[in-house]
C-alpha cells in the first residue's frame, strides 16, 4: 500500500507557556490514537510546538485503510428453509436487509449446527477521508480547562486560531477545521518574518520555517538550543555557570520560537539581599536564569531569552536591567524592613489568621505543633527545647513582607531572620527544614531539631483534619494530606528515627479539645501506612510483600521499612515459593481449628513419625537462632536462615497426618506448625506471597 507524509499545523495567537508542552503532546498522542483505532499504518508520529503553533507530522501513512473480512451470521438453515427447500421469510428478510439474495448467502457449519452466513469484504476507507474528523477529535479532546471564543466566531479553542496547515503528501486537504480554510501556506516570525511560507511537502516544514521563517518549530530541539546558549553565555560573558531549572527552561522554550540568550547585569549591591529572594524575583517575573561563581557564590548578572536577533542587542539588555532593578530593589527593602521586628514579635500576629475553621488559627497550630515537637525531639535523642521554640517561630514569616511578596520563600526567610535575631543555628535551619521534603524526591532536613518540627507538623494536621472528618477524598486533598503522610514516612526511614506512629498521634490527638471522631490516631497511622504501598510499588516492591508485612502493623515506619525489604529479598530465594505455600497451609489449618486455642508448646515425647520430630528439632533450633535476629531487626538474615526449613516442612506434609485421632498426638502436631507459623510471623504474614 502507497504511503505518504501527513502534516497538521493549527497557528494561533500565544499560547499559554506552562500549557503549551502538554497541548503538544496531547494533540500528538490524540493524532496517533485516532490512527490506531483506524487501522491505518504508519512510521512515526513527531510533534511540532511553538509559541504561535501546534503541529503534528505523521511519517509514511499509508493511503487508506486495509480492507477488512465481514462475516454475518443469519437464521439457522432449519430456519432459513421449509421442508420444499424454499427460502423463508426469516432467510429472506436477512438477505434484504443486506441488500443481497438469498444464492448470495454462504453456510456456516458449528458443533451446535449450521447456519446461513453472509460473508463480504469491506473496504478501507480512503485515509484522506477520514482525517479531517480524526483531527477534530484530536483537538476536542486536548487539556484545555477553560475554552474561548472571539471575533463573531462561534469555534471555541485556548487562544484565537489564525491560519491551518493539512497536508498528505504535497496535496491539500480540502475539508476545513475549527472554521478554518486548509492550505499549505504557514507564517513565519512575528517580526523577523511577518508573512505567509509555502510549504511544499511534510518533509520540508521544520525546514521552511527555519531557513526562512526564523522559528524553530521541534520543541526539543528548541530547549537544547537555549540550554547551550545560556551555559556558554554565563561561562563566556561572566566567567560563571548558569543555574538552568528545568520547568523554567520549559517555559521560556514556550515563549520563544528565535531564542536569543543575552547577559544583563545588576548593582553589586543587590547581593546582600538573600539570594533566595533574587532568584525569586528574577524567575518568577522576568524568567531570567542566574548565575554562580566557582564558589557556589551569586554573580550580579543574569541571563535573559530575546525572541529576536535584535540589531542593536545593548539597548535590549538595557531595557530588561532597568525592569529587573525595581524588582530587586523591592526585595531588598522587604529584606531590610523585615529585620526590623524579631520573629519572635510576630508570634501574636498568627492569631487572626485562620488555618481550618474548626482547628483554629495558625498561631493554635504552633502552639500544638511546640508541644508535639518537643515530644517527638525527646524521643529521637534530640533537645526538646530547641523544637518546642522552632515550632512557635516556624509560621512567623508568614506575616513578613518579604514572604507576602514571595510566598514561595516561606521557610527560608524564617531560617535568614532566626539567624538575624540571634536564635540557636537548630532552630534557625528547622524553620526552613520544616516544609522538607517539599516535593517528591525534595532534601529531608538535616538537623535533628528540622525532623521534629517537620513530623510534628504533618502529624498535627493529619489528626486534626481526620479528627473532624475531613479526610482527603478521591479528588480532593485541599491540605496535602498525602503528601504529607508520605513525607512522614520518608524523614522517619532516611533519617532512621525509631519512632512509633501510634505513638506520636496518639501525642498529636491530646493537644486537640474540638475532635469529633474516635480513635483518630488509629485511623490516622492506617492512612499513612497505607501510603507506603505507593511508596513501595515505585521501587519496584510488589503489593505482595507490602500486604504481607502490613498484615503484622508494625507502626515504626523504619521497622515497616526494614521488613519490606527483608521480605523482597526472602521471595527471591528459591525456597520462598514453597515456603509461602507451606504457610498458606499452616494457616487455613490453624483458623479451621482456632488460632486462639491452638499453642506453641510442643511435647517432644508425643513426637512419633520420623519427619515430624525432624521439623521439631529443626524449628528449635531456628528458633534459638533467629529470635535474637528479630529483637535486634535483623529481618533479612532471619528469613535467610528461616528458608533452611523448607524440606523438613515438605517432608512433614508429605509422610505426616495433621489431625491424627489421637487428640494429643493432634494437638501437639498443631501446636508444632503454629510455632513455625509464628517465627514467619515475627516478620510478615508470608503465606500472602504466591505460593507454588
């Protein structure tokens, strides 16, 4: 079958930066869906994204769809003719409704008898032919929350359409899209190239629009492109390295389709403000890149993208260092006024300010999250003081002018001002370490005083929003009460705390008077533990093991953890199988009989078959071995030394009754497997593994 290049090109008024990547790749993946469910062959899909277009090109699409078998089945052939041979009229209703007769029919013979058939192929649709309404499908079905119109027309899209490009091979599709008449004309720059290029074929469109449209259409292509230009222009303009965050670069690749990087500078004296706030002002407002020196040190310069080759670059670097001045000079006025008032002074301030109806201001939250705090320090070696008095000052910059300005230096500012006022160098870095980690794969906080306040925090909110009922839903989750949770878990096992959840919620739910539901501390730490199945299944951990260690509730985060692991590492062996099975076992026995009236005392003298006084001595003495293994969490080299069992244990099913007639011989049998039973269990409930 014949294929050629298909190419869609939608030019529109700017499109917003953040959405642009995710508008291209949706478009894209819509294109190649819509392909698929057609059937119709091809190469490769490419996307196409710039500030003023999105565009799809399909490599080698075949011309149209293949040609497809149809088969029809009709009455049975007792039904279809009377006992003359005679066609009825249930065989010929079915012939007329297919617009054949009945000689035209075929006959299908199955087990449970034979029957008429109607048996065609139908031919693939012409790929032209169907891709205007693939295309409209593609676009409906783009991430757009909020649609618009303009002028008199009635099409709806994220910004106002311009112009279409639709092309298979270097013909037109003549059919219109979003009211838009198709053709092979796009645009180039708005200013370096502000007409109409022809496009000749698919293969040529990156081409024309760069050669003579100055526009780099591969979104790719045009983030690399700004990558190296910002990294050689700090390292040959300023003797520095350029600081490229990644959503950053994303969005001035979104804003740019002729990325000109370009090195202003600002007044040396900008440099003592918190570079925190420099950084801010400059990516937040102007998307500006900064630049370190060899000492990690700020320079006073930046980096900005012109979306133009401008003839006269000076007087554009000119313009951007007048419009980035006010903005650095207002964050060093922030800054200094700010130092004025100890954060301590601040504290009453947090009383108007509501943190959840129902729970009281911020300032009642740091008040609860002191007391949890200096518990929870005690308990890990640490100074509960120190905790008790970062957690009172944590929220405090929340009322600074600086971090009203800049709410995403809450924290860090609270850390510049602590140490301003002279505060312990702890509790400084907790007022900054208790937002940590503050995103997937984040730091944790590295100071003692940093992890109390930090669990402190969470756990305050955790049980005082369960306590009143308001717990994250499917879709909502208001507080990031998951987030949370998974940070908990996350400062609890990095660090290594030995800390117990039931424990510290338990702490957390006595410092509420205003709670409606009961036992929230239990509720609470079954959310969370529930959040490490997540966590596992990222690392590769299947559900199994977790489910097999959250059986047993261990509620030490770092304990859970190190039975996880020792489980993931016993499934692996080649005896885990068997002995999985085996426990399985053990444990439809034992609940058949009772668990509760089945003990571990096993009689030695009731011992009778060779294979079960076998499995008794061995259990004795992997026993004496692996218990002091499991008081000291040694999970993984128990497990290890407990699969040494597995053919005493196949042995004894094999040549052992259970349930002897002899009710002692029996019972000392069960208390025998409930023995082995419960050295497993030390750990995890293994016989929730797949078993052979």
């Amino acid at each position: 079958m014949a294929t050629q290049d298909f190419l869609v090109e939608l030019g529109t008024e700017e499109l917003p930066p953040k959405a642009l990547r995710p508008l291209s790749d949706a478009f894209a993946s819509g294109i190649r869906r819509g392909l698929e469910d057609a059937g119709i062959a091809f190469e490769r899909v490419e996307a196409f994204a710039a500030p003023r277009r999105l565009a799809v090109r399909v490599r080698k699409l075949e011309d149209a769809q293949p040609d497809k078998p149809v088969e029809k089945r009709g009455p049975a052939i007792k039904a279809a003719f009377d006992d003359a041979g005679n066609p009825t009229r249930a065989l010929t209703g079915f012939a007329s409704s297919l617009g054949v007769t009945p000689e035209q029919l075929d006959t299908l013979e199955t087990d449970k008898g034979a029957w008429v058939v109607y048996r065609t192929v139908e031919q693939g649709k012409p790929t032209e032919e169907l891709l205007p309404e693939l295309v409209e499908q593609a676009l409906a079905g783009l991430p757009i929350p909020k649609r618009m119109r303009w002028g008199a027309h009635r099409t709806e899209f994220v910004r106002p359409v311009h112009w279409l490009v639709f092309m298979y091979g270097n013909a037109v599709i003549d059919s219109p899209i979003m009211g838009l008449k198709p053709g092979n004309t796009t645009r180039g720059h708005r200013f370096h190239c502000p007409r109409s290029l022809i496009v000749p074929t698919p293969n040529d469109y990156e081409i024309v629009l760069m050669q003579e449209g100055y526009v780099i259409a591969d979104f790719d292509e045009r983030r690399e492109l700004i990558r190296r230009g910002v990294t050689e222009t700090a390292e040959k303009e300023a003797g520095g390295k350029a600081v490229i965050d990644e959503e950053l670069l994303d969005e001035v690749t979104a804003l740019n389709e002729w990325p000109v990087p370009l090195l202003g500078r600002f007044e040396e004296r900008f440099l003592e403000v918190p570079p925190e706030a420099l950084i801010s002002s400059m990516k937040e407002h102007q998307k500006y890149f900064h630049v370190m020196d060899r000492e990690g040190k700020m320079l006073p310069v930046f980096i900005t993208l012109a979306n133009l080759r401008s003839k006269d670059p000076a007087q554009v670097i000119a313009g951007n260092e007048k419009v980035i001045r006010p903005r650095l000079a207002d964050a060093a006025f922030f800054y200094d006024t700010d130092r004025k008032t100890r954060l301590e002074d601040r504290i009453d301030q947090l009383k108007p300010i509501v943190f959840q109806e129902k729970l009281g201001s911020i300032y009642d939250k740091s008040v609860r999250v002191s007391a949890l705090a200096g518990k929870i320090a005690e308990a890990i070696g640490s100074d509960p003081a120190l905790a008790q008095r970062a957690a009172m000052l944590g929220k405090t910059d929340l009322v600074t002018e600086m971090v009203l300005e800049f709410t995403d230096l809450q924290g860090i500012m609270g850390q510049y001002y602590a140490a301003n006022d002279g505060e312990h160098a702890d509790v400084a870095r907790a007022l900054n370490e208790q937002y940590m980690p503050r995103f997937a794969g984040d730091d944790l906080p590295a100071t003692m005083t940093g992890c109390a306040v930090a669990i402190a925090d969470r756990l305050d909110s955790l049980v005082g929003l369960f306590g009143i009922n308001q717990p994250p839903s499917g879709t909502r989750d208001p507080f990031g009460l998951r987030r949370a949770s998974l940070g908990v878990l996350r400062i609890i096992i990095e660090r290594e705390l030995n800390l117990d959840l039931q424990t510290c919620c338990e702490w957390a739910e006595r410092n509420f008077t205003q709670l409606t539901e009961d036992d929230t501390a239990t509720t609470v730490v079954d959310y969370i533990l529930e959040r490490f199945r997540a966590h596992y299944e990222e690392q590769g951990i299947a559900a199994e093991v977790y489910l097999a260690v959250h059986a047993r509730r261990p509620t030490r985060p770092l304990d859970f953890d190190r039975r996880v692991k020792a489980v993931d590492a016993f499934r692996k062996l080649p005896e885990a199988d068997a002995l999985a099975a085996a426990n399985k076992r053990v444990s439809n026995i034992l609940t058949k009989q009772g668990d509760a009236s089945v003990g571990e005392h096993v009689d030695n003298s009731l011992l009778q078959d060779k294979a079960e006084i076998a499995l008794a001595e061995r259990v004795s003495e992997q026993a004496e071995k692996v218990v002091p293994m499991f008081d000291r969490g040694n999970y993984a080299s128990a497990l290890s030394s407990l699969a040494s069992l597995r053919e005493p244990v196949d042995a004894f099913f094999d040549e052992v009754m259970v349930m002897a007639d002899d009710e002692a011989v029996r019972n000392n049998r069960l208390a025998l497997l409930n023995r082995l039973r419960n050295l497993f269990l030390r750990v995890a409930d293994i016989s929730l593994l797949p078993g052979s």
